[in-house]
C-alpha cells in the first residue's frame, strides 16, 4: 500500500517521500554551515545567535544537521517497518517548514529570544517523535520502539541545550547527550543494516563468508555502550570511564570485524558503510587516551561526529536515494568522490586536533573535504531527489536509456 501510495503521488516529486527533501535540504545546510562556521572560528564572521560561535556550530550539526537526516531516513523506513501508508505532500512539507523555521530561530536567537528559539526548535523532533510513535504503535511494531525512543532522547538533549546555553553560559553535558545519543544510533541501526546489505550482496555477487547478523552480542556491545556513553556524560574524564570506553572499542571492533567488509571493496556503496563505522570504534579508543590524559577530549567527538556520523549519513543518504527512486544500487564515480572527500574530512579534523602544529592546515581541509562532500551530494543528487530523474543521473555519470 504505501509503494502504491507513492507511486501514485500527484503532486512535486520532492514531497513524495521523506527521505527527499531532508536529506536534500540537510545536505545543503551540513555544506553552507561548515562554509560559514570556518571564518566564525577565526572571528571573521558573526551570526545574531545567543549562543556562543562554538556552540552554533555544534548545535546547527548535532541538533539540526543529524535529525532532518534522520527523520529522512525513519519516515522512509517506518512504511516498511509497519505496512502503514508514509507521510506525503502537505503534511510532510509543514515538517519541513517547521524544521526550517527552526534553524533561522536558533541563528537570529540573540534578536528572537532564547526561549522563542527553544519552542521554534524542539517543535521539530517534537512532531517527528510523536509521528514516529503513532505509526509503529498503529503498525504494532515494537521492534523498532527503541530508535523513537533514541530520538525522543535526542529531543531531550535539545532543550537541555539550549537550557544549558542560557543559564550556564556553554553547554558541554548537552552536547555529549547529543553525541551519545547518535553514537548509539549509528550502533543500533548500522548493526542492522550493515550486515544485512553485505549478507545480500555477498550472496549474490560474491559468494563465501558472510556476516554474522544481529544477536546476542550485538545486543551486548550496544548495552556495555550505553553504560559507557553514560560514564562519558557524567565524568568524561575519569579514568574508570577510560578504561570503559577502550573495552567497548575494541569489543566495536570485533563487531565489525564480523560483518565481512573487506569482502565488500567491490562495491563502494556497500564499503563506505563499514569505513564509516570504523570511526565508531575509534571514538572510543580516542576517548580512552584523553580520560587516559594521551589527547584533547574533542578528538574523539570529532572521529564520531565528522567521521561516524558524517560518513554513516552519507553512506545511508546515497544508497537510500538510489534505492527508493528505482536506480542500481551501485556507486557512480560522482559518489565515489563524495565518499572520498568525507573520509580525508573526516581524518584531517581528528588529525587537526592530534597534530595541533598543522591544526589550520588540517582544519581547512577538513572544511574543504566536508563541504566537498555535501554540496557535491546536494549537486548530484538533487535533480534526482526533486524528480528530475534523467538529468540526475548525467550529473552522475550515468547514461539515460535509448528511447
């Protein structure tokens, strides 16, 4: 019913599901955010936010960035999850539009007011968890609850960043509620679809070993990083949190080790999955040395975010895209290159921190990387995402059938 539904959409392409328009728009405001946040950081530039030029950035990629991609991703999901009909047309362009009002509130803030930015802002995941929960409630299914509740917490990090900014001046405690939580989404979904996509191409294309899939021990690690995400929160620092958080990288680690990536360099769209949750792991262990007092504690934020996150987000928005709008789920030599400029943004941004000697070296490639990377997906996918199929695909690379 919900493939009919879409099919049968009458209205502009780009509103016909959601992964359309939020992975298109994130994309865009992830590539024009880091071209603005660069001359912030070196005081050539100001924005009429309350918060501080830190924690603009911080907030426009945590809460603003990560939850239209991941409302793209769970509205497109849920259909399939519940046999329940999608979100199209009218209503999901207010979502939009309420997720746009959002972003310009936090930015004019220091004029709006913080608490009028607070309610523009949180309305966003407010709505989305409350959809969210009515339809796999409706659908009867359980299963998936867990990913609402990761989001609803996720809301719960918002307003507490923006509490935390007002009367503490900086928030620090909400940014790594924030992190935790997409951290363990990354976790819970990537466990899923990970070695299931893997296990399907394997099957077909290269046949052997393949992935163990979710169980028992993905179960565990998922557990023990909850309980270590939370030490995080608490007591960064701390050296019983150190040790913690090298236990449960290495236990990411043999997790990833099961799911037969380096079967997979075949594919690129299916490799990029397993280097993007290779930067998991390594949050981890880079957080286990600055407990361990080894290296600054936003190293390891930066390998989650620019790099988990980052490319895990990428990864998901090129196949899905490809996959719901009827394309071979292959990578085209223009996401190859998108795929490229993530993982060199992503490793110059933990090295800018590692390496402070060429920290503003690093730093600018790791802007001109991450730009690269989601402007060039905005660019290549666009046309694809707003229903220009035919032109989509000769920007990447594809020819269009002979008529």
């Amino acid at each position: 019913m919900a493939g009919a539904r879409s099919r049968n959409f009458a209205g502009w392409p780009l509103f016909a599901n959601s992964f359309r328009p939020f992975f298109l728009l994130a994309a865009i405001q992830a590539g024009l955010s880091i071209l603005a946040w660069l001359p912030m950081f070196y005081g050539e530039l100001s924005v009429t936010s309350a918060f501080a030029p830190r924690d603009w950035h911080v907030h426009e990629m945590l809460y603003g960035f990560l939850p239209a991609v991941i409302t793209g991703f769970l509205f497109t999901a849920i259909p399939n999850w519940t046999g329940r009909l999608p979100i199209q047309g009218t209503s999901l362009a207010a979502l939009l539009v309420v997720w746009l009002a959002g972003r310009l509130a936090v930015t004019l803030s220091a004029e709006l007011g913080w608490a009028f930015a607070l309610a523009v802002d949180a309305a966003f995941l407010a709505l989305v968890v409350a959809a969210a929960t009515r339809e796999i409630i409706a659908g009867g299914n359980w299963r998936n609850l867990p990913v609402v509740l990761l989001v609803a917490m996720l809301l719960a990090g918002n307003v507490g960043f923006h509490l935390e900014a007002h009367f503490e001046g900086a928030a620090d405690v909400s940014i790594r509620v924030g992190v935790s939580v997409v951290v363990l989404l990354i976790a819970l979904i990537g466990g899923r679809i990970i070695p299931s996509f893997t296990r399907n191409w394997l099957v077909k294309f290269n046949p052997g070993r393949l992935p163990v899939p979710f169980g028992r021990f993905d179960g565990a690690v998922i557990g023990a990083s909850a309980l270590a995400l939370i030490a995080w929160i608490v007591a960064p620092l701390n050296l019983m949190t150190g040790v913690v958080m090298a236990v449960v990288g290495v236990l990411h680690l043999v997790r990833l080790v099961r799911w037969a990536g380096d079967r997979t360099t075949r594919e690129r769209l299916l490799l990029i999955l397993h280097v993007g949750y290779v930067f998991v792991p390594f949050g981890f262990l880079l957080h286990a040395l600055a407990a361990f007092g080894a290296l600054p504690p936003s190293a390891g934020i930066h390998a989650w975010m620019a790099g988990a996150a980052g490319t895990m987000t990428l990864a998901v928005m090129t196949r899905a895209s490809l996959g719901h709008t009827g394309q071979a789920l292959t990578a085209s030599p223009a996401t190859q290159a998108i795929y490229v400029a993530i993982v060199v943004a992503a490793v110059a941004r933990v090295c800018a921190v590692v390496v402070p000697a060429h920290g503003d070296v690093l730093l600018h490639l790791a802007a001109f990387g991450w730009v690269a990377a989601f402007l060039g997906f905005a660019i290549a996918f666009g046309p694809l995402l707003a229903g220009s199929r035919w032109r989509a695909l000769a920007l990447m690379g594809v020819p269009a059938p002979v008529r």
